[in-house]
C-alpha cells in the first residue's frame, strides 16, 4: 500500500506481559520520530478506546518516561478482552472504527496483542481495505503464552520464563531445606499451550527445578500422576517439586480440576462443585490418597508482571518489535504481524520480519512432541536450547527509594 | 567467659529467608580467620544435626562458594523445626548436645533462627553453664517477620518486605489493568504480627499499592470488611486491592477461615470444613457477599526466598551479623544475642550490639499501635521512615546462563 500521511493509533489488548510497554514505548518513540505520521494517539483500553472515542495524545508525553516503559509492567493504556464479531454479521464496530479513524485522520494502526488481537486486526485490516479506505495497519505480538504461529517466539514469553525457572531455582531451595518431606505442586500460566510451564525445565537443567512437568500438550492421567509422585517421594526423602501448567485436562478433555471433583464429590453443602486452582485440587487429592505435607503455589499474575525479573534480551527485542512495525508500516506495508525469526548457527539472532497477519490469528503453536520426555520427566536438551537465549540479561526500571520508578504518563485526553 | 580454644558449631533454623545464608557466611569466614577456633563445622538440619552428630567441616569448601552463599535464598545447611523441652523436665537432647560438644571439642556455638531458636540458644546455653562445661553461645537472628524483641529489625526482614513491596507495586499494575472492576485479595506471610504485610504500604506510599491493609495486630471484623471493600470498589469502578496477613483472628480469636467456615457452612460431602488460605477463604466470602471479579493472590515462599530481589541493606547487615557474633564470642561473650540499633538522625546507621538471649526467647515485637491508620487505610508516615531505609539496593547472585548462581557446597561430612 501507499506511503500514507496521517496519524497513527497504538492500542494494547489481552493479559499484561512484562514487557507489553516496552513495544509501546518502540511504537511511540519511532511513530514520534516519523516524518508522515502527523499525530500518535495511544488508545485508552484497546479497541475499546478506539469505539469510545477515548485516546491519548502520545505527544504530549516526557520522552524520558516513553523510555521508562520499557521496564514498567502490565498495559500503561490499560487493556481490553473484546473479541470483535465477523464484519458479515454485525459491522455496527467496524463502521465505528472507520469514523472514528476518519474523523482524526488514522492512516496507521498498531495493534499489540496475541491470537485474539491478531484476529482483531486482521478484521479491521479486511473491512478497511473493503471500504477502500488507506490504513497500514501491523500488528506487533505479544503474549507470555509463546503460543503464535510463525514467530520464533513471542515478545512477554522470555521475561515470564525467566521469572518461572528463577522463581522456581529458589522455591527448590526452599521446599527442600528440612529433613522432613514436602510435595510442591507448582501451577503455572498456560491454557493450551506449555511453554512457560516448560520453562521450570530450565531450573532443572540447572539443578534445582521440578521433578516432574505436566503440559497441556498431553492427556492428564490422575492415577499415573499419583503414581509418579509417590515414586518420586519415596525414592527422596518424601521431597517431591511438581510443575503443572493451569491448561491440564484428562484424555477425555476435562479439566483436572472438575475431573477430581465429578469423582471425589467435593461439593459444598448447597451442591456446588468447589472449584479451586488445579494445584491446590491435586494438593487435596495428594494428601488424601498420599498424605504428609503437601503445599501448593501459583504464581498467579506475578509471573506475568515481574517486570523486576524481565529478560534484557526480551525488553529489547520487544522495543525493537515496536520500532519495525512502524517502518514497516511507513514503508508502505500493511496487514502484517512482525515476527521474530531465528538465524541458523550457534550463536543466538534473531531477524525482523512481516507475516501475513491472517496466519497469526487464531493459530496455537504448542510444544513439539519430541521435545517432551517420557513419564512427565521434562524437556529436552532441544527445549532448554532454544529457551536459554531468551532468558540471558538483566534489564528492569531503575530505583527510586529501593522501590522500582515505572513510567508516569500523563496521558492527556485527546 | 574466658577465651577458649576450639572448635565452632554453627546451625540454621526455621523457615527459610533470603539472607540466612548470608549471616551462615558471615560466620563462616570470620571463625575461618579466627585463631582460637579450630575447626569450623555446620550442623545438618540445625539442632537436628548435632543430636545426630551430622555436620558438615566448613574448612573444606571453596572460599568463592562461602561468598556466593550471601546471595543464596533457603537454608543451605537444612533447617529444622524443634523445639528443645526444658531440660528440668528431659534432659535427654542436652546430654547428647554436651557429649557432642565435648567429643569434638566445640568451644563455641552459633545459632540462627527467630525466637523459638533464640530459646533453643538460650536452654542449650543456661545447661551448659550448669555442667560447667565452657562454651560461647551467640545467637544471630533471623526471621521475615522481624518479631524479635530488641533488636531494630531482624536479617531477612528487609529483602522479604523489597518482594512484597516490589511485587505488590507490579500487581497494582496488572490488576487495574482492564476497564472492568477486580477485587484482588493478597496474601502475606506474619501469624502473630503484622511487619511484613505492612511492608506493602510502601508500594501505596508510590501510589501502587493496597486500598486496604489487615494486620494481626488488629481484630477482624468480617462485616467491616466487606463494606470497606465494597466502598473502595463502589468509589473506583469496581477495583480495589487488599493486603491481609495470613493471621489475622476475629476478635473472639479465631483464625478468618475457621470463623467463616463455621458461619457458612461450608464443609465438604464428610462434614470436615475445608480450610484453604485465608485470601481464598475471603474471596470466596466477597464473591458471594458483593460478586463480581474476585482474585485471590498468595506470596506464598517466594515472599522468603526471593534472594533475586534481595535488599544490599539486608545482605550486608545479616553477613556482617554473622561475622559479630563470631567476633564477639572471641573476645569472650556468651548466652547473648546480636542486635541492631538504629542511631538518632536521618541518615540511617546501625550499630551492632549484645543483647541476653533470654530476653529475645520468646518474646514478640509487634507494630506499635499509633503506626496503624484508622479503618484499615494502612501506616502512618512513621512506619515508611522506619521501613525505607530496610530496603535499599540491589544485591543478587551472579547470573549464569541467565540463571542465578548459587552457592555449591560441597558438604564433606564429619
């Protein structure tokens, strides 16, 4: 497409990452340094800012504090779950999106996401081409997931990495240091797919990580987890470290978490069903069927956010993911994803490139089966060779009273 | 007590923290240069480990692996929880302690742990005084929840409130991070005082922190509570974060979960109650009560063990703890423990200072009354004064492999 003149829009969507602003920050500070781009507007809430009318002049912002969101957490624009509707059945948003787009002139739009906001992309990208209206519009990835197809890997997946196999080198250490036994069952971020659940392997590799790892790659078994744990416990002191990702189902695609309660009838006294997480459900269910002491943790949203711990090589490559999307962009591209792909060799690099953003969406990428070892005993050197590289660094907000000083914006309304 | 020659024991005990292996190097490599001390051994598992005669010769390991063990999370040593009877009513773990000590000579004792270590410290002190037999005992302390009387705070209090406050500011981010309202219950660790929870106000003192904080210190008012959630939420679209401590009590003195399982009934098929975490326990209560989006987080062990987030201020004061103790039992001290005085004026400084043991055995400190603001809304300006200076600096292990490298010891038996 043409080498538009006009403003561009940046939104963030889904669940945060570490390092969601650091692509933000690539976005604005290139955008900001663009001779065609007129105005950057940074939508309040994603899509949603975009319908309400409700953005921020990116322009009127400290150059200092663009440069701190690299290590500021979580979404500064603040976040959205919206999944848009086929434009064939209901375009009420996309006639939306195209007056709102026209009435401030956007002839860019960034859209920083994982599947679902690819989707939404892609929509938007197809219904403006169809209206014959010029909009280059790139979408930048995102998600602590690791789950887009197409894509080495994706910008948020490296920092929570990180936080799982440290986080899980020191709770080790911690589980571990009385003489008495304990079974850790550790419940990891994941639905589908399990590359940060996988990531407990690299703590392993470093001799201090779980004993076994359960992915939602394959059919949970609840009588070969017990199984497993006991012969683990039995042959160490009665210590047992387990890493399961939240996404576990049984072969026939329960959840573990309702599978237990369907055969244990754990239900409360009006007969409800008590869902908890799936680590403190097997916690239970160890205890019952194993006993001794048995602790479960998630790491909940900390292992989403734990900018503290973020990955240099992560926040770098996900401020450079935001700067590519808007040269790409300005060089005349348009419904594309950036994508990171990995050059042969031993040493790590990676190149920038553009995929048809219609591949990005809705596709799950999961773990290879040969990178999984047999009886849940982790992954393979394969595994821990391609997650190394993208752990390596240290990069997080400076400190201010000991405490981090995460980017302020002052976010003036348009 | 004279200046003895001979061997020196050292043992850790307790939960784990960031630091005790800091104080555990402290130790080692000030008794290592010390004339009069012999041999320098660590006990397995504590006091466990001397009953046992298992310890480890210290003189044995690398002096660069002594070092790493200040940014080494857990007890690398083990760690025990036993408590010693008194010895008018069984004397038996005190012969056997004496007929240890005497069979290898060990002139001096090193004990570091919170106040039931301080006990063990104190009868294993008061009995060897009594059988004439000479040995310096010091305690080093140690405890996240920074309870120990007479001191101005504990080692390992510093780097646990850095997590909390760190982590909790990471979290404000990720859980007001939508348009949609989240009620996000936290849960942190302390059962009988409340220093660590506060520890959370810091991150509101940088504006990202708690609406609302319950500490032990104060009873729980269950109905006071729901509204107060409920006005915050009502006041700011639905979003409002809590901070409780895991012992927080009613005021007939039962511990939340127990009060809400008795008023609500919900016991399982077998009538037993399920008892969960307490932050669980109220989400489930605030769920059913107001509704909406409730999430409910625990610290869990990563609050002990987060060395990665380690104060340089803790670090360097439980290191140098050790190293006082053992100084301080050379020149002929005993049956006392360190402590740390806070000097007038507004650069921080400590001193390091003995204290009898007795008075630290058992005895709580908790926050003084007037440092807690009214309705739950937090601590007073006096609690940050207190608590900022606790928190400074970073100081962690190397990184390798982008991975922390801890301490290796090579734990040559006796």
């Amino acid at each position: 497409m043409k080498n538009l003149v006009g403003a561009c829009m940046f939104g963030q969507s889904g669940g945060p990452t570490s390092v969601i602003n650091s692509s933000a920050a690539g976005v604005f500070i290139e955008a900001l340094a663009q001779k065609n781009i007129t105005k950057v507007y940074g939508a309040a809430n994603g899509i949603q800012g975009i319908l309400n009318e409700n953005f921020y002049d990116i322009g009127k912002e400290d150059e200092k504090e663009l440069y701190l969101l690299k290590n500021t957490p979580s979404s500064a624009l603040g976040s959205v779950r919206y999944k848009l509707k086929s434009a064939d059945v209901d375009d009420t948003d996309y006639k939306r999106i195209l007056e709102v787009f026209k009435k401030y002139n956007v002839r860019y739009f960034f859209y920083n996401g994982g599947n679902d906001s690819m989707d939404t992309c892609n929509k938007i990208s197809k219904y403006l081409l169809k209206s014959g209206y010029e909009c280059n519009i790139i979408g930048v990835p995102k998600t602590i997931d690791n789950d887009l197809y197409g894509t080495d890997h994706c910008p948020g997946y490296g920092s929570a990495a990180k936080y799982v196999a440290t986080t899980m080198m020191e709770l080790f250490l911690d589980a571990t240091v009385y003489d008495k036994g304990q079974i850790t069952i550790v419940e990891i971020m994941g639905r589908n797919a399990g590359w940060l659940t996988a990531a407990s392997a690299l703590a392993s590799y470093k001799g201090l990580g779980p004993d076994l790892i359960y992915l939602p790659e394959q059919a949970f078994d609840i009588e070969k987890f017990l199984i497993q744990v006991k012969n683990v416990a039995d042959a160490n002191q009665g210590k047992c470290i387990v890493a399961l990702s939240e996404g576990i189902k049984t072969a026939d695609g329960k959840y573990v978490v309702e599978a237990i309660a369907d055969s244990s009838a754990a239900k409360d006294s009006f007969g409800h069903t008590q869902l908890g997480g799936v680590a403190a459900t097997l916690a239970g269910h160890v205890k019952e069927k194993i006993g001794g002491k048995v602790r479960a943790i998630e790491f909940s949203l900390m292992q989403r956010c734990g900018a503290h711990l973020a990955s240099k090589v992560d926040v770098e490559e996900a401020f450079e993911a935001g700067r590519v999307a808007v040269r790409s962009a300005c060089e005349g591209n348009t419904d594309k994803m950036v994508v990171f792909i990995r050059k042969p060799g031993k040493e790590y690099e990676i190149s920038y490139e553009l995929m048809d953003i219609e591949l990005a969406a809705n596709t799950e990428k999961k773990i290879p089966d040969n990178w999984i070892l047999p009886d849940n005993k982790g992954l393979s050197q394969e595994f821990i060779d391609y997650a190394l590289p993208l752990i390596q660094g240290d990069c997080k907000a400076p400190l201010e009273d000991g405490l981090p000083r995460f980017a302020k914006l002052r976010k003036v309304k348009v």
